[in-house]
C-alpha cells in the first residue's frame, strides 16, 4: 500500500502556538482581530500545509473540517471547503471570527435586520474575498451574513478562526423574513491533523 503524503504541518502549528500567544496577552477584541488579522494572513499567504484529507469537498454541502481547537476552547482553526457554486445558509457566528482564503476565492455578503419587523435586508454590497485575503468578522457591529464560492467550476478553500468552538455554539440560521433557526454545526470531520510528530513535520 503507497504511504499517505505526508504534509508539513509545521505553519499551522505555529500559527495555533503564535494565537494562543495571542490570547494570552490581551482580552482587548480590537487586538485581537487586528493581531489575529496579522497572523492569519501569514498562514493563508502560503499553501501546501494543509493535509488533503481536510481540503476534500462534498458534493451534497460545503465542509467544515476542525483543524484545531484551543483546550480553553478560547478559539478555534477550520478549513471550510466549498464546492463549484455551494453556499451557506445566512447565518451568524455570535463569536469574533477571522476569515482567509487560501485558495480560490468567496463571496460575502452581509445583512442587517430591519428594527420594525426583523426582516433581513443586504447591508453594503457583496463583497469578493480573493486568495491570501483576510477579513474580520466582529459581532459587535453585527454578524449576520451569507458566504459562497465564488467560482461555479472549482473548489474554494478558506480558512476560519473564530472565538470559541465553533461547531459547538448555539447560534443560528436565518430566513429572509428574519426568523431564526437554531443552528449548531458540528464538524465534517471525526479526527483532527496530526500538528504535533515533530519527527515529520518539523
Ligand atoms: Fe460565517
């Protein structure tokens, strides 16, 4: 039997080490988001650490692949792995998040809900998130928003940081009109990369 290609972890193991690093030195949001921003881009600047076992799309759904989750559970690491064309439902995070994109390319869009009714209505236009590009999600100012591939012919992988463990909080999905859904998303993945063999990976 041929032997799995073994993946140089080593950049996503920095990383997870420099984001706790982070998060021990300060509780301040715009630190983080800016630190954070600064960190994340470093990752997503370059390609080949992630093992293809968590960069594979389904085609029934996008994938959410843990890659990492902080033992606080203060922040945690996912590859989201788009199919041509997938979306997800609109949604929110209720957390702080960081989104990357390492390769490929997305499509944000972001809504607000009207006072009187709660309806959802677009907030600002869709904006295009390109390869090696970072952004912040901050539920302060509201985080309700809608994400898609933004190539109908490829796969588009990003990668996400948010403030907890995300596919454990209690949030929601949203219909046009503004009713909520419960949403917990779990993880399309049962086991996590192997950061750790410094043997192979150093
Ligand atoms: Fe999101």
């Amino acid at each position: 039997m041929d032997a799995e290609p073994v993946v140089n972890t080593a950049p996503l193991r920095r990383f997870v080490g420099d984001f706790a690093g982070l998060l021990d030195s300060t509780h301040d949001l715009d630190q983080i988001l800016a630190r954070g921003q600064a960190l994340l881009a470093g990752l997503v600047a370059q390609d080949g650490w992630l093992p293809e076992e968590f960069a594979q799309p389904n085609p029934a759904r996008y994938q959410q692949y843990l890659l990492h989750c902080d033992s606080a559970e203060r922040f945690s690491v996912v590859s989201f792995v788009w199919g041509p064309g997938q979306a997800t439902p609109i949604h929110d995070h209720r957390v702080w998040g960081l989104v990357g994109v390492l390769r490929g390319a997305e499509k944000v869009q972001s809504f607000h809900q009207r006072e009187s009714d709660g309806s959802l209505v677009q907030q600002g236009p869709t904006r295009e998130l390109l390869e090696a590009q970072v952004e912040a999600i901050d539920p302060r100012e509201g985080d309700i928003h809608r994400v898609e591939n933004a190539f109908a012919d490829r796969t588009s992988i990003s990668i996400h940081v948010y403030g907890g463990n995300i596919g454990a909080v209690a949030r929601a999905t949203f219909r046009p009109n503004g009713e909520e859904r419960p949403f917990i998303s779990g993880y399309a993945n049962a086991t996590l990369p192997n950061i750790w063999d410094l043997s192979r990976t150093a």
